[in-house]
C-alpha cells in the first residue's frame, strides 16, 4: 500500500512538472524561476475555475495531476460561481495576482498556461472548458 501511495504522489508531482516546464520553456525561463511559472499556474487555474460551472468546474479538475488538483480548489467556494470575467476583466485579475513582470505582458502569460494546461487534459475536456468562456475568452484559447 506504501508504494502505492508513493507512486501516485510520484506520477503526480512528474505531470505536476511537466505542466510547469511546459510554462518555463515557452518563456525561456530557467527552473530556478519556478516560483513564476507556480504563480502563472495559479493565477490562472483560479479564474478558470471560477468563470466555469461548477459541474463543468470539477469535471476539468479530474483531468489534472492531484498536485494541480489541490491548486485548482484552494480557496474555492463554490457557492459564488461562475464568475462573469469577459476577456479585460480577466487580465485584470490575473495582472493584480501575477506580480512578475514578463515579456510580452500579462496576455501572454495566459496563452502560455492555457497552451500548457490544453496539453495535459483530453481535447473533448478542453473544448468544454472553452465553451465556457466568453467569446472574447475563447480567441485567446488554444
């Protein structure tokens, strides 16, 4: 049971990396910035669950390694979505939570996470995460 547990926290912090590196590699950034790439992963996973349903919200989360999975709902109180964020608010929110500056501005860093995330999780999934989104949302989607 002990090495059942260890492999799955294993499996887990590898795709938990593996979407990290995904963030880092895009910018070029070394794994000493992790802390970055963390706090890019965050920001954005947070507004995405709380623009979504709640249903459509947990079904996205099943799909993400158990690590990710802890990001996606801390803090999540249910009861107070979805939240209505068209493409500007979203910026907004990730510019006042993100608080690196990095090239290409705070619409990059949200391209570059929505690509990783799009990469780990079933195109069906994805495609329902972006029906959820305002249009304006959905052009900056992969």
């Amino acid at each position: 049971m002990a090495e059942q547990l260890q492999s799955a926290f294993e499996s887990s912090l590898e795709r938990t990396n593996l979407i990290l590196k995904d963030i880092e590699q895009a910018y070029g950034w070394p794994k000493e910035q992790r802390n970055q790439s963390y706090c890019a992963l965050r920001t954005v996973l947070h507004l995405l669950r709380d623009r979504m349903p709640v249903q459509e919200s947990v079904e996205f989360a099943a799909q993400l390694p158990v690590l990710v999975r802890g990001i996606y709902f801390d803090g999540w109180k249910p009861m107070d979505v979805p939240v209505k964020l068209n493409r500007d608010d979203f910026l907004l929110e990730v510019r006042q939570h993100f608080p690196y500056d990095v090239e290409g501005g705070t619409e990059r860093v949200v391209q570059v996470v929505l690509d990783a995330l799009s990469r780990h999780v079933t195109q069906g999934q994805w495609d329902d995460v972006k029906d959820n989104m305002p249009r304006d949302m959905q052009r900056m989607m992969p």
